[in-house]
C-alpha cells in the first residue's frame, strides 16, 4: 500500500455502534464528557446560584415535546453510563431518578414548575460521573494484571475495578 492510500484508509467501523461498551480510557473518557454535557444542557444552561434551568425545564412546557425530550435525553444519559461500565446500582438510581422526574413532569402545571426547579438529568449526571471517577479502569485483560505489582496495588486500593479487554 502507498503511503497515499494509507493516509486515506479509515478504520473499519466497530461491531455493535453505538451499544458497544467502551475498551479504552479515551472511550471512558468521551462517555464522561457526553454525560457532563447532556446534564448541562438537560438543567442547566442557564444558572443562578443553585438554581438552573435547560432544555428539560424550558421544554416541560410544551406537551409531549418535554416528555419526549425528557425521556431521549434520559437514554442517552444511560446508555453512555452503561457504555462506560457504570455500576448497575448506579445505572439503576439515575434510571429511576430520571422516571420519577418525567412522571411528575406529566402532573399540569405544578408538575412544570418542579421539573424547573428539581433537576434530574444533572442530578443523574453526576451520579453517573462520580461512578466513572471512582473506578479504576484498566486497558488489558484481568490476566495481566497479574505480573503487575503496581497495578495489583492500585488495585487493592481501589473500590471498583474494570478491565476493559475482557
């Protein structure tokens, strides 16, 4: 191959897309960061002290847009959580968060002013951020691990352990 074709040559895309869970540190990372923006966007895009509204909030006020909304943006929120091997307890509290915030969203009127001022996406964001910072992810098999001293080390210290190449 000349090294103008390989210039060109673009990887092969990954079997599962998007469902597929993440295998490297970069992929963890990109997660991290989809997450931080959607609870941003989702509560947050315009801040007052404690206090913000975003999309969600703005879009509560609009029948079945805000619900949809609500509930896409509470997908993807999970499926990037997932993507990054978030605990399942965790997945399932922001699960359940972001439920119980679309099924007050439907309550009129004073369901649109809790979703303004109670925010679940953020709230499920966090958490689901706060999962992927205290894992410890480790590219390589389990098996590996093994001749590493350092590595069993950290390891031992940490609470929860995820390798990416099993």
């Amino acid at each position: 191959m000349t090294a103008a074709a390989a210039a060109f040559r673009t990887e092969a895309p990954s079997r599962g897309g998007m469902f597929r869970r993440a295998r490297s540190l970069a992929e963890i990372d990109r997660a991290h960061a989809a997450i931080r923006r959607i609870g941003d966007l989702s509560d947050n895009l315009v801040g007052v002290g404690p206090f913000g509204v975003g999309l969600d909030g703005l879009l509560a006020w609009v029948p079945i847009v805000g619900t949809v909304y609500s509930v896409g943006a509470g997908a993807v929120l999970l499926l990037q959580g997932w993507r990054a091997h978030v605990a399942p307890e965790r997945l399932a509290v922001a699960a359940a968060i972001m439920g119980l915030r679309t099924l007050v969203g439907e309550v009129p009127i004073l369901g649109d002013v809790v979703v303004d001022l109670v925010r679940g996406h953020r709230y499920s964001a966090r958490l689901l951020q706060r999962g992927i910072e205290r894992t410890l992810y480790v590219e390589g098999r389990a098996a590996q691990a093994q001749g590493d001293p350092a590595l069993r080390a950290r390891m031992a210290a940490a609470k929860r352990v995820v390798f990416l190449g099993d």
